[in-house]
C-alpha cells in the first residue's frame, strides 16, 4: 500500500502528546506541518516528520505540498472553518472528536464530505483500543450469545462546564455504547450539578433490545483509569477496566489479561490503528471506520442527553 501523503494542520499540546506520537503506526508519510506559532511547527516537524516543511500559512502549505489528506487538531469550533475549507479544497480529512459543537454543525459536514466525494474520519480512537476490539471479538463468538446489558462509567475531574464535559469527555461513551451495543432507541436521564460540575445517570434502549447505562460526572478526581465498561452477553460477562484490562467471565474458562505497556501508547489507546484505518480507508474507497456519517449517531446521543442538562423532557426518542 502507497503511503498516503498528509499534511497536519495544529501542532498544540494535545496533537503532540496524541496524535502525532501514533503517526508512525499508520502507513502515511508527514509532508508538512503549519501551526501559527512556527516554534512549535518546527518542533513537531523535526520530532515527528523527519524531512517535513513547515509553514504557518495553510494556504501556502495546500499550494506547495502534493498532499492527499490533512489531519487536523485543535478545539471543534475553531478548526470547524478548516475542516470544511480542506473538504472543499479536495482533501481527505482526520480530526479529532467531537466532530462539531453540535449536532446541526455535525450534519452539515457530514453533507460537506458528500458533495465532495472526500471521506472525513473521526478519531474515536477508543474503538480501535486493545481492550474495545478484543471484547468485539469476544461477543461475534457464538458462545457468547446475544448482547442484553452494557454498563459504562466514564468520569473525570472537574471539566469546564457541565456542557463541556458532555461534548469534550463523555463523548467518547456516547460513541462506545453505540459502536459496542448497536443503534439507541430511546434514551431516560438523570442528572444534578454542584459547582458548575455535573453527574448524569443514563438509561438507553437499543434497536436490538439490549439495554444499557452510563455513569458519567465531572466530580471525581484526575489521575486514575477512568473507563469502565461491562458486557453481559447470554452466560458470558465481559469487564474493561480502562482501555487494556480485559476480564473475560465464561464459566470455567474465564480469562484474564493485563498490559502495562506505557498508557499513552498509540497502538493500546487505539490512535494508531484509527491513523491505519483512516488510510486504508482511502487506499480501499471505502467508508472508514467512525466516518462523519457514522458519528451523527454519536451527536443524537450526546444532543438527547443535553436536551435533559438543559432543562428538557427526560426522556427522548432518536428515532428519525
């Protein structure tokens, strides 16, 4: 496969301590890197793209490079303006999540991508995480039966504002249980806010009838493996304890697996398969993986739970 030729667009703290780490898992080549502060363009450049350029001109960057695919990284309003600028321009695109600051802004890329023919990817990289693709794995074996409960807890330290959270942090659940429980039918929540700090408490339904919950809040501490994940298939039970433990509980064949590799590890986090994937993506013409159209779902969900912090019914149907 040609190494697909990519431009990176932001070089801020959280692209150097994420994403451009994982580039080497992925068969692309950094060509360029721009960042308004050239300092940090330079660094990131000589730390992670061996000969890349630099600029702190996207236009002179697009001009100069023979680039395919831009990946860019920096907060979902501010980089809303050049995302779509690159689709239109003829890029493929890979950014962060959430895709947009809301559910309309994530439709209307969404319509973007199309008229354009370019595929835009997410990176939800829990999907691509060791512990989330081994428990899929797990639940397409026919001993594990049919999917009937999830559990997710996913809760940090104080984070901004309670609608920050939901769309910066909780987002990444929201994605989870519908990439590991299917479509969400229905959604019930509860929540209260201390502090500016908020605590939901989340039922949701499937379309295959399957249920699940979600413990998510902003009032706990930092510092600590905060993803819990529990799925209960038909005399099988499987437990992630962060995105590398794997619990496997299958009768007298339970299984136990620990990795104590380094936690930001791009190939255990999953940023490094979703870079793979993103390129693959292209190389095969396909969909990838998390695709903006894909990620919609994700946007119903996170939009259906806002609707409750900010004063609305407390239960909300996603049917369409």
């Amino acid at each position: 496969m040609e190494d697909l030729r990519v431009g990176f667009l932001g070089a801020g703290g959280f692209a150097t301590h994420t994403i451009y780490p994982a580039l080497h898992f992925a068969p692309l080549v950094l060509k360029a890197v721009c960042d308004m502060d050239g300092e940090k363009a330079n660094r990131n450049a000589r730390k992670f793209g061996g000969g890349a350029n630099v600029y702190t001109d996207r236009h002179q960057m697009y001009q100069n490079e023979d680039l395919e695919a831009i990946v860019i990284s920096m907060g979902p309003e501010s980089r809303l303006p050049f995302v779509i600028e690159a689709l239109e321009a003829g890029y493929h695109v890979f950014t962060p999540k959430p895709p947009a600051a809301s559910l309309e802004a994530t439709i209307e890329l969404a319509d973007i991508a199309k008229a354009n023919n370019r595929k835009l990817m997410i990176n939800f990289q829990r999907r691509f995480s060791i512990g989330v693709r081994s428990a899929i794995e797990i639940m397409t074996q026919d001993s594990f039966g049919q999917i009937s409960q999830i559990f997710c807890s996913f809760c940090s330290g104080a984070y901004g504002t309670a609608q920050i959270y939901l769309l910066d942090f909780a987002i990444h659940h929201f994605d989870l249980i519908r990439h590991i429980g299917g479509e969400v039918k229905t959604v019930s929540t509860f929540h209260n806010e201390i502090d500016g700090q908020g605590s939901f408490a989340v039922s949701v339904e499937f379309e295959s009838g399957a249920v699940g919950t979600m413990q998510l809040n902003s009032q706990r501490l930092w510092g600590r493996n905060y993803d819990r994940i529990e799925i209960t298939g038909q005399g099988q039970y499987i437990v992630l304890d962060g995105l590398w433990t794997i619990q496997h509980y299958a009768g007298d064949q339970n299984t136990f697996t620990d990795n104590f590799s380094d936690q930001r590890n791009g190939e255990l986090t999953g940023d490094g398969l979703s870079l793979t994937e993103f390129v693959h993506a292209i190389r095969e013409d396909r969909e990838p993986v998390a695709s903006i159209d894909d990620c919609i779902g994700t946007m119903r969900l996170y939009d259906a739970v806002l609707q409750t912090q900010q004063g609305g019914t407390t239960i909300v149907s996603l049917d369409q």
